[in-house]
C-alpha cells in the first residue's frame, strides 16, 4: 500500500532550516515571553505619539522594532505547526503566536488614529524639523488616506484584540480539512492502493485512465459531502464577519473595504471579469480541444485536469526542477538568478509530502530571516511550475528586504502574484525553448496552458463567486450549503459551457482555503496579466533594461501604491490592456499545441 512518508523519514536536504528564526522551540519560547513584555512598555506611548517630531519618531522605531519580533515569533509557530498539523504542541503554539499578535495590534492601534489628528501640511513640518521621517512620507499619505475609515482609540483597540476570533472561521476550516478530514483509498489501474489526499488529488486527477479519475472525483467530493454542514457554516460565518468589519470601518460594502486597503479601484475588478466574460469561447476552446485529445463524447469533470497529451507527466524530480527553474530565470539578470540559485542551496525549502503536513504550497519568512517555501512535491511537471511560483515570492521577500526598511519591505498581494507568475513565465519559455524531449515539451505546453485556465480564468470563476455571495449575504438572503451549492454550479456550468456538470462539482468551493482571504483570489488573475506583459517587454528589450526595471519594481517592496508601481514598470492595470494580451498569448498557445497535435 502506497502511504504518505512520516516527517522523519525524509533527508534533511529537503527540509527547510528555521535556524535564521531560532535555533530550537525552546529558545521561540524565551523570546516570546519577552515580546509579552515588550507590549506592556509599549502602552506608554498611547496619547503621545505625535507630541513632537521626535517623539514621533521614536514611537515608530519602537513600534517597528516590536513588529519585527511579533512577525519571527508567529511566523516559526505557524511553519512548525504545518510541519505536522496533527501535532498539538505545535498547535498550541501556533495559538499563542496568533494570540500575541492580537495582542500587538491591540497594544499599537493607537497609533493611526493619533497620527490621523495631522494634517498633511503638519506631516511635512515634522518632517522638516526630523528629517529621519522623511522615510515614512508614504506610509504617512496611506494613513492619512485611511483616515474616515479608522475608528477611535478605543474601537480600534477593540478590532484588534477581536483578530484572533475574526480568524477563527478559516481556522477551523483549515484544521478541519487538513487534520480531522481523512479521504478514502482507492486502487489505481496497477494494482497499488493510494490514499486520496488534498495534496495528491490533481495529480490523480491527471491519471490517463478514465474510470479510475471518475472513482478518485467521486470519492473526493463524497467525503466533502460529510462535512458540508460545518464547512457551510464556516463559510457563512466568515463572509458575516466580513460584513461586521465593513460595517465597522464605515465601506458599503465588503468588496469595497478590502479592494480599499491596498488603494485598489472597483474597476480593476470590474474589468478582469468583464474582460475575461467577453474572451469565454477561449476557454470554451480550450475545453473542447481536450475533449477531442481524450477522445469522449462528452467532457465531464473528472477530465478537466487531464493533460491533452499522452502518458502521464515525465517524471521531473525535485533536483531537476531546481536547475530548470535556476536557468530559466536568466533573463531577469545574473544577480537575480544567482541569488535565487543560493537560496535553494541554503534549505528555503520544504520540499515533500508528509503525513499531516500543511496541503498546498506558500512562500513565508520575515524582515530578519531568509525566505521559506512550503511545498508538497509530487515529481511531475505542475511541482516544478509550483517551485517557480513560489521562488517568485521568495526572490520578491528577498530584493524588497535588502532595498527598504522594514516599513515598505512587505508587499500587497496585489503585486506578489506578479513576481510568481512571471518566473512561471519564463520557465515555460524556457523549456519549450531549450528541452529536445518532445513528450516534456508537450507536456510543459499541456501545463502552461492549464495554468492560463486555472488562473486567468478559475480565479476569475472564483472571484465572481465570492462577490456574488457576499452581495446576497449583504442583501440579506442566507447562505445554506445548498444555495452556495447552487450559485458555484451555475458558473461552472457558464464557464466550462461544452462539459458536461454533475452534482458534485457543486460542492468544489468546499474545497477552496482561499475563500477564507476574502477577494483575494481575483488578484492572481491580475498577477498573471500583468506578468504575461512584463515578459514580452523583457524577452522583447522593450525600452530601456527592461529587466533592471522589473527588478527594482520587486526591490520597492511598498513604497507606493500598487497600481502606481506597477505603471513604473510599465503596467496599466486600470485598463483592459494587459487582460487582453494575457488572454491574446493564450489564445496563440492553444494555436501551438493544435499544430502540434
């Protein structure tokens, strides 16, 4: 019986070294009491944060001297605890990692609206009088920004010490349906017997036998049936406290305050589901070409991850994919690329599949410590396109940290997408480019074209869901399991047209974590498109170091507005342009592998 391989088993080559956070729980422990302390001195400065110019600066020193620390402490709690997310001492300390952090907000939230009794013209006279906050201009114009939707002192202490309960929803989910939800085994076509995991179903999923994909779909949307009571109401309460906060900073809507924070305008949403709504036959194309490539009559669900090509993906082990993903970002400059080649060689890395680990894959770390990747590699081609994304963000961490100070070295989501999908990018130019083996190639073709589907337009899929959702949730109608049920199945049956829908494809927004992070799924979408034309202006030497210009884009972190980085770059994403030309490349590739078929 094929099992998953227990955390010991696996060479610590392939695990990622928390040593640049602490050396041991023990030495998180001494360091967590001490930030514990470190709170209550803080308070001191409530009610004399912009007294003078050079109070004001030393609050925000202390304040980003205390973050830095909150940020190590949850961020080793929260790897340790997906190393196995079974293990309740690492859960314990994940809890109180998550209640420490509530409680750094809570100690801090004085802070803006202190700041926000400024006016801009009292802004630019301390910074004359202190000319080290000049370092903060933005961060000061974003406050002031936020301004009619920050709340008092007091409400604003209240919100933050309520971070750990708003939370709660998407952490239950996640404990739910990665520790507690066990999915059945199956028999594969050889004989073996293979535990059907959240990790492993896509790749299942890919297997070129038919009756066996449908018996994996079937019994993985069965087991979700189990649990749709508690994942319906995990949902329900999460877009219900969306609602609660937005009513509490004074948004219309839930849309509105999160597309809010990172100064993100409506239409840029508005535009990719237009956009993408108006180019479905594309994606109609795309499922209508798989169709013929299997050779059914009809397209069911269990066939949407089926490579269009032959034989299941070559075999591409995780030290191979390292050197691919290594040349293939060669265009972004030797620095880059070099920097990138000694991460992985310093254990960012967490390489395979474990029992209990964390499903899925994401990039971590703080200021003060190196980049981590969490991946589950599965030695096929989607792993090593995975492996690039996430070195994406890595390399992203890495250039803003050694360029900004710790107030702009964080990004928005908003633009982290781009970094990750532009090393996806280029990976794929890469291979189609160099690699001779022509079943990689195709198969590398057969993957890029599933990503443009997965991201460009599932997310997008995704992002009309939860906007339709929380519109009806707002409107006052409830959200059962069936009427979410419901709303998911008639746009899948939009967006997939030519295949044909069953029950259980209903229940796919089960399994979505994303959904817990409210709109935030559209922004992949955006990423991509906005990737799709750095590329081109990149491999094309469009104006002057085009890839000099993308990497100071990465190495401003957030000093500026997204879209306003962005246009730096290049980039307009207020408009239909870089949709369009994602959509236009997409529509060249599904040309490609039809002359290749």
């Amino acid at each position: 019986m094929s099992s998953v391989s227990e955390r010991t088993e696996i060479d610590e080559q392939y695990k990622w070294d928390l040593d640049s956070l602490f050396a041991s729980d023990e030495e998180w422990v001494t360091r967590y009491e001490a930030v514990e302390a470190d709170l209550d001195d803080f308070r001191a400065y409530e009610g004399r944060v912009i007294e003078d110019a050079e109070t004001l600066c030393s609050v925000l020193e202390a304040y980003e001297e205390l973050m830095r620390e909150v940020a190590n402490v949850t961020a080793y709690a929260r790897m340790r605890r997906d190393e196995d997310t079974r293990d309740g001492e690492t859960q314990a300390m994940f809890t109180r990692a998550k209640s420490l952090s509530a409680a750094a907000a809570s100690a801090t939230s004085f802070i803006e609206p202190e700041i926000q009794e400024l006016e801009k013209s009292d802004v630019e006279a301390m910074i004359e009088a202190q000319p080290e906050l000049g370092d903060y201009e933005h961060f000061f114009d974003d406050i002031l920004r936020m301004k009619p939707h920050t709340r008092s002192t007091e409400v604003e202490n209240l919100l933050a010490e309520l971070g750990e309960v708003t939370g709660a929803s998407g952490e239950i989910y996640n404990m739910l349906a990665n520790a507690d939800m066990e999915f059945p085994t199956v028999e594969t076509p050889d004989g073996e017997s293979k535990q059907i995991t959240l990790n492993n179903f896509t790749t299942l999923q890919k297997h070129p036998d038919r009756a066996f994909r449908r018996e994996v779909y079937e019994a993985f949307y069965d087991e979700w049936e189990t649990v749709r009571n508690a994942v319906g109401a995990s949902y329900r309460n999460s877009v219900k406290t969306d609602e609660k906060l937005t009513t509490a900073r004074n948004y219309d809507s839930a849309r509105e305050a999160a597309l809010n924070e990172p100064n993100v305008p409506p239409v840029v949403y508005d535009t990719l589901v237009e956009t993408v709504r108006d180019n479905i036959d594309r994606l109609h194309r795309h499922a209508e070409l798989k169709r013929e490539a299997i050779g059914a009559e009809e397209l069911r669900m269990w066939d949407l991850y089926v490579p269009m090509v032959e034989g299941e993906s070559p075999e591409v082990p995780y030290d191979a994919a390292r050197e691919y993903v290594t040349e293939a970002v060669g265009p972004l400059g030797e620095s880059y690329q070099d920097r990138l080649a000694e991460g992985l060689d310093s254990r960012w890395v967490d390489v395979y599949e474990t029992a209990g680990k964390q499903s899925g894959a994401y990039s971590s770390g703080t200021y003060d410590s190196q980049p981590y990747i969490l991946l589950n590699y599965q030695d096929d081609v989607s792993s090593m396109f995975t492996l690039a994304h996430e070195l994406g963000h890595s390399m992203h961490s890495e250039l803003a940290s050694k360029s900004q100070p710790y107030v702009y070295a964080d990004y928005t989501i908003f633009i982290a997408e781009i970094a990750s999908t532009v090393n996806e990018t280029l990976l794929t130019h890469h291979l189609l480019e160099t690699v001779e083996d022509e079943h990689l190639r195709r198969h590398v073709l057969n993957e890029y074209l599933e990503r443009f589907r997965s991201t460009l337009f599932r997310q997008t899929m995704f992002a009309e869901f939860e906007h339709r959702a929380h519109e009806r949730s707002e409107a006052g109608e409830p959200l059962t399991p069936d009427a979410l049920d419901d709303l998911y199945h008639e746009l899948k049956g939009e967006y997939y047209e030519p295949a044909v829908l069953d029950e259980s494809i209903a229940r796919e927004w089960m399994r979505i974590p994303h959904f817990y992070r409210s709109f935030y799924v559209y922004q992949y979408a955006t990423g991509l498109s906005a990737a799709v034309a750095l590329v081109e202006s990149i491999r094309n030497g469009e104006g002057s170091d085009p890839a000099g210009r993308y990497r100071d884009f990465l190495s401003s972190g957030s000093r500026g507005y997204p879209l306003e980085l962005l246009e730096t770059a290049g980039v307009d994403m207020t408009s239909s342009e870089p949709i369009d030309r994602a959509l236009a490349v997409y529509g060249e590739y599904l040309d490609e592998f039809e002359r290749l078929a």
